[in-house]
C-alpha cells in the first residue's frame, strides 16, 4: 500500500512533530508500506536553511526508505503571527501542487497547523481516496490559549468551521491524547469508532546513552561542577511560560541549584532580555543542540523541567519531551496540569506543581529530591513498556488502513 504523508517538520529538524512522523514512517517501511513524505526544506526553529539544503521549488532523496520530497516555502523565524500564516500557506499550496503527483492509496496530513490538514483534505477530493488527519494539537483553541487570537474574533470562528469540516471529512482521525478524543466526539459529534489515540512515546535505542566522561567533560566545561541541574530542552515558545520559571528561580538563594534553558523558539530573545533584569545567575540559556547531541545534555541534569502556560487548553496534551527523558531516568518536574499530571502521577516518574503558582514550583523543586532512585527507575521501565513508539506506529497503521 501507498502511503503519502503531509508535514512541515521532518528531519534533519528535531522538534518533537518531526521525530514522531520519521519513527512512524520508518516502522511503516519496515512493515512493507510504500511512504512518501512531502515536507519543507529544514529550518525550523530559527527560520534559516539548515546547512547542506537550498530553499529552492523541488528536491527528492530517500531517508531510511521513505521517499521524502522537499518543497519550497516562504521562510520565516517562529514568530510574527502574519508571517507565520504566510509560511504554513505557501507550505500547503505547494505540497498541495507536488501532491497531485504522486501515486498513493491513502493520504496522512498532520496538524497543527491546519493548513497541512487543508492541502490534504483537498487532495484527497483531487484524488478521490481517503485521508487521515493527525492531530497533535487542537487548533485554534491552542492559538488562543496564548493570547494570539481572540475567540470572540471573526477569524476565530472561520478556524472553528475549517476545524469542524476536516474532522467531518477525515476517514480516520489520529489524536494525542484521550482528552483530544472526548474532545472531538463531545464538541463536534464525531462518531467515536473514527477516533483512534495514538500518544507520543519514545524508541530507546534511538536515544544513544552518553558516556560517563562526556558528561562529566560538558558539566565541567558549562561551569555546573557539583551544582544540582534542572534542564529544560526544547522550544521556547509563548505556550512554555518560561518567563514564569525564570522568575520563580530568581528567588532560589542556594547556590547548588542551576536551571539550564536549552533550544530556541519565539520567547527566547525576549527571554534572554527579560533575564537581564534579573538579580540572579542561577540559569544558563544554550543554542538548540542537534538529535545526537540531546542525550548528553540530557545526561548532565539531575531533573528534566516540562512546563506550560496556565490555560483549560493545556489540560488536554501531554509534552512529547517526557517520554525523552524517561528513557534516560530523569526525574519529570512537571508544570502541566490534566493529562500529563495524570501520567507523571500514575507512574511515579516526577512531582507535579501548579502551573505559574511560585510557592508550588518551589515546594516541587525541593520535593522531586526526596524520589526513591530504585523504585523510580521501575516506573521508568514500565513506563517505557507502554509508551514503545514502534508498537505505537504499527497499531495506528492497523487502525488507519
């Protein structure tokens, strides 16, 4: 069976959306499907070409068996509303164009944002054959649980007819989490056999344990000698409240603790500016490392921050960078309520706080200490057991086809 996948995020970028559809996309190769992935030349976060690529029309290679066409796009940083609707426009008529000829049996477009949902959807008129929409967030309502939409605005409304049709029109429906799936079923009268929940997880032996000396030789090197490391690794967007963070830890008087800010997004200029004002140098702000890279600096951290904006919105996801660093035996200091709370919880894997509640982060930070190392390691492990991305990949192709 022919496969055509729609993404605009896809290796060698490393954000959470493009590692998830490679993994599921080389399980489906393995399992004898034909894949074709259009998506864009790299550059995300920063909006800058990866070295070695060109933003030019059309470029063809082959990635572990998947054929993998890159498209142009207008560029542009992770920031800027009006910008970034021009990017994931000019995304969607491209692959849409580019789609028209490519052979397939079936069709995969995966949200957010909806635009990739948009080409797939019309594609697949085009081609008179199902499609599948991935949905990973719930746009628009995420849009707004940031503050860049009003949901009393004419534009939010459009979002919410376009959403309600995708959903309608879709074969299957691929969500997250199962509070997405309550979601679709209650508000848009989705018949729940069309709903299938398939969670980010994690492959283990992608994630190559560092060596013991490397570690200690990047610690050393970053001046956190003996100091108690509290990384947070990924983007830094507006729904990640890490100004909150930044100014609850301003307040941390024991010098032991340092709080590491790894990756880049379209908070972080103005969160290395908000830090400036600060009377503290309990942090370090680090460039975006690549795949490779991250379980070393993963390596150097005693806990793993997660962390989100206060917002209803937020209850319903569960951050993909905890399963990351379950799979290297970091201890989760989570600031998500609803579903995460829930795993983190279920499996004694972390201490949970209330989002942009100071006294709670505090209390959590010195919580998360007294973990049992033994028995937290087994929650690791079963953890890892359930949350297998290959056995994940290959029941959601069993559900899609």
């Amino acid at each position: 069976m022919r496969i055509l996948f729609l993404t605009d995020n896809f290796p060698p970028e490393t954000n959470a959306p493009a590692t998830r559809t490679y993994e599921h996309c080389v399980k489906w190769v393995e399992l004898g499907f034909q894949v074709t992935v259009i998506t864009c030349f790299p550059n995300f976060p920063k909006g800058k070409i990866f070295e070695g690529y060109t933003n030019k029309l059309y470029k063809k290679e082959n990635i572990d068996g998947i054929t993998v066409i890159r498209v142009w796009s207008y560029i542009t940083e992770n920031n800027g509303f009006v910008k970034r609707i021009i990017d994931y426009a000019s995304y969607a008529i491209i692959s849409f164009l580019f789609g028209l000829f490519v052979k397939t049996d079936l069709i995969i477009a995966t949200s957010p944002q909806f635009f990739t949902a948009i080409s797939g959807r019309i594609l697949s008129v085009f081609k008179r054959i199902p499609w599948v929409m991935e949905v990973r967030d719930l746009w628009p309502d995420s849009i707004a649980a940031v503050g860049s939409m009003n949901k009393n605005s004419r534009s939010f409304k459009v979002l919410k007819r376009i959403e309600h049709h995708l959903y309608l029109s879709a074969s299957r429906i691929v969500v997250v989490t199962n509070s997405f799936k309550k979601y679709i079923i209650k508000e848009h009268k989705i018949k729940p056999k069309k709903v299938g929940v398939f969670t980010n997880g994690v492959i283990t032996n992608n994630l190559k344990k560092p060596k013991p000396n490397d570690v200690i030789t990047l610690k050393e090197s970053l001046g956190l000698k003996n100091k108690i490391v509290i990384s947070y690794i990924g983007t830094h967007g507006l729904a990640h409240g890490l100004e909150f963070i930044l100014q609850s830890i301003s307040k941390i008087k024991d010098s032991k603790y340092h709080f590491l800010f790894v990756g880049d997004g379209a908070e972080k200029q103005n969160l290395l500016e908000y830090s400036k004002t600060l009377e503290s140098n309990n942090f370090t702000f680090l460039e975006s490392v690549s795949k490779n890279e991250m379980p070393l600096y993963i390596g150097i951290s005693d806990f793993s921050l997660v962390n989100l904006k206060k917002s209803d919105e937020f209850k319903n996801v569960i951050p993909s960078k905890i399963f990351e660093n379950i799979a290297m035996y970091k201890p989760i200091l989570l600031g998500v309520e609803g579903e995460s709370k829930k795993l983190i919880d279920a499996y004694g894997v972390g201490v949970c706080f209330q989002p942009e509640n100071e006294e709670s982060f505090l209390n959590a930070l010195y919580d998360i200490q007294k973990l049992d190392r033994e028995s937290f390691k087994i929650n690791c492990n079963k953890m890892l057991t359930v949350f297998d991305r290959n056995n994940i990949a290959e029941n959601l192709i069993k559900f899609i086809v």
